[in-house]
C-alpha cells in the first residue's frame, strides 16, 4: 500500500513540475515601438493556457482617452522624459532582452483563472516617464533628493524620498491575506551616494514571501512626495515574465482531509502536523523525498536540518491525499 501511495505523489509531483507557465508577453501582437493600452475596448488582457489563464485588469476611458491597469508596450525610449513617454521601460527592453512588456499605472492587478494554479514570482522595474521625473523633477513632481517640491517650497521631507508598489496578494477565495513591499527608488539613506532608482530588472519571488497560494495581486503605488491630489510622482511601472505554477490540492474525501493542518508556516525549526493520520512524506520542489515517516493525528518534526526554502508535504491514506507548500 505504502508503495501505491508513493506512486501517487510522484505522479502529482511530476504533474505540478511540468504545469509552470511563463507569461512573457512575447506572444502578444505588436509593430515595433508600439502599445496597446486598450483602447479597443476588449477589456482585460488574457495569456496563458485555456484552462490556466492570467488575466491583466484594464480600463480604458473613451470620454478622456485614458487608461488604468495594464497597456502592453515595446517601448524603448529611455531618455525621453513627460507624459509623451509613459509606455517606456527605464530598462530599455523587456526581461533578459525580449521586446513586450506590460506597464502598470495606478490600480491594477494579475490573477488566475484556475483555483489551482498560483502567482510564483514576476520581473519588475521602473517606466521611464517615472524614473525621469523622479530623477530630475519636473513641473509636477520634486526631484529625489531634495528638500523642495515641484514648486520650490520646503516639503518637509528632508530630500529622505521613496517610491515603492506594494503587491497585495489574495488567496482564490478573494481573501486579502499579505503583502509585499517592492522599492524602485530609495533616497532614504545616511550615505547618499546608495541612493538610487531602479533601472534594471528586479525579481520578486512571490513564493519565498507569501506562505499561501496566491491567486490574485493587486499593485498600488506609494511615495513620499504627495499633494492636494494624491501622489505627484508619476504611478507607472513595469512588469515582465510573471511566472504561475500548479498548487498540489486536496483529492479524494475532502470533508476529512481539510482537517489536516500544518503550523506554523512559515516555519523555523519545529514543524506540527495535526489531523488524518496516513503517510507523511517531504519533498523538494524537484520531486526528491526527504522525509518519510507515519503520522498519527498529532507529529511535531524537527525541521532543523533544512535549508531555508519551499518544500511540498503530503499525507496520504486510503482515503486520499492532502499537499500544502511550506515554507523554512
């Protein structure tokens, strides 16, 4: 019987590893030096498999020809600063030197169609009209670094300036649950020569962050130069190669193995194992078991040999099998 079992999770782990998706926008229908921003009127944008679909929100206002969300661009105008430029990477071109990529402004956010598949990790960086206008200033927005807004008045702020999108991330039920912080200028610091504005293509890994399967993120911008209105700096970004895989799940009798719980997660050292009793087996992200052993309702199991990282755990009995993510 332990055999069968084994067979099965390694069948669900093989399945999980070959159902990655990488979103590179490089599918997307583009002239060179173009954009869309919606202006069709289709609505948001939709990539990936059928049955595995990430949709990136969009609305477009025929009234004031405007737009929120995402636009999909080629853009690689990285001198060029104003509104004119908004399309633009700072980086000059898509991840790892592709050409498409999607620009956010103010509200927008990412999500899976599938309840199984989550939100692995992303490629973010700065638009060039923001990291311009954050550089140098213009007629709206204060130049980073300096103790004066737009209009040359003392701001209060000390020229201590950041810019950062905050990516709130929600599991398939709708439910916020975390968040993540992603700096694209900092002029916070003692020694201002590490001062900077993010030009290149930074990583966030959403899985090493977030302890639950993220099915949805919605991006909001934060700075420290604000106004009447909201925030002076332009609320533009950048993202590229979104990355989702498939959550191992409950199968067979859910009623019972929804009882089983894994606590804390993430953990340090000690991990506890409470509910159905079965076959409790640790794997890596590469389908390499590490742990096995009986469990019996209640397990605490030292972790303390294991690295910091993602790892899959399962119990399996004959009524079916449970597999979370944890996190060390």
């Amino acid at each position: 019987m332990k055999k069968n079992y084994l067979s099965l999770i390694f069948l669900m782990l093989s399945l999980a590893l070959q159902s990655q998706q990488l979103i590179d926008f490089e599918s997307f229908n583009l002239n060179v030096e173009s954009y869309d921003n919606g202006s069709s009127g289709n609505g948001d944008f939709i990539f990936g498999s059928q049955s595995n679909e990430i949709s990136l929100s969009n609305s477009y206002d025929t009234t004031w020809q405007s737009w929120s969300g995402y636009s999909i661009s080629n853009m690689t105008d990285t001198t060029t600063p104003g509104y004119s430029n908004q399309y633009s990477s700072f980086a000059g071109e898509g991840f790892g030197g592709s050409s498409n990529y999607a620009v956010g402004y103010k509200t927008g956010s990412i999500s899976c169609s599938n309840q199984f598949e989550s939100i692995v990790s992303l490629k973010i960086t700065n638009a060039t009209y923001t990291a311009i206008s954050m550089r140098d200033g213009d007629q709206f927005a204060k130049q980073f670094g300096s103790p004066l807004d737009a209009s040359g008045m003392v701001d209060g702020t000390n020229g201590e300036d950041f810019y950062r999108i905050w990516l709130y991330c929600e599991d398939f039920s709708g439910t916020y649950l975390d968040s993540i912080e992603v700096l694209l200028a900092d002029y916070r610091f003692n020694d201002n020569s590490q001062d900077y504005i993010v030009k290149d293509w930074i990583t966030v890994d959403i899985n090493q962050q977030i302890s639950f399967p993220v099915s949805k993120i919605t991006f909001t911008q934060e700075s420290s130069d604000n106004g009447e209105w909201g925030m002076n700096t332009p609320a533009y970004y950048v993202i590229d190669n979104i990355m989702s895989d498939f959550n191992l799940s409950t199968t067979g009798n859910e009623n019972t193995l929804n009882q089983v719980s894994f606590y804390p997660n993430p953990f340090n050292d000690i991990l506890n194992v409470k509910g159905e009793e079965g076959l409790l087996i640790l794997t890596n992200l590469n389908g390499n078991v590490i742990l096995k052993q009986n469990h019996d309702f209640l397990s605490t199991i030292d972790m303390s040999f294991l690295d910091k990282g993602v790892y899959i755990i399962s119990i399996i009995n004959d009524k079916g099998n449970f597999s979370r993510k944890i996190i060390k």
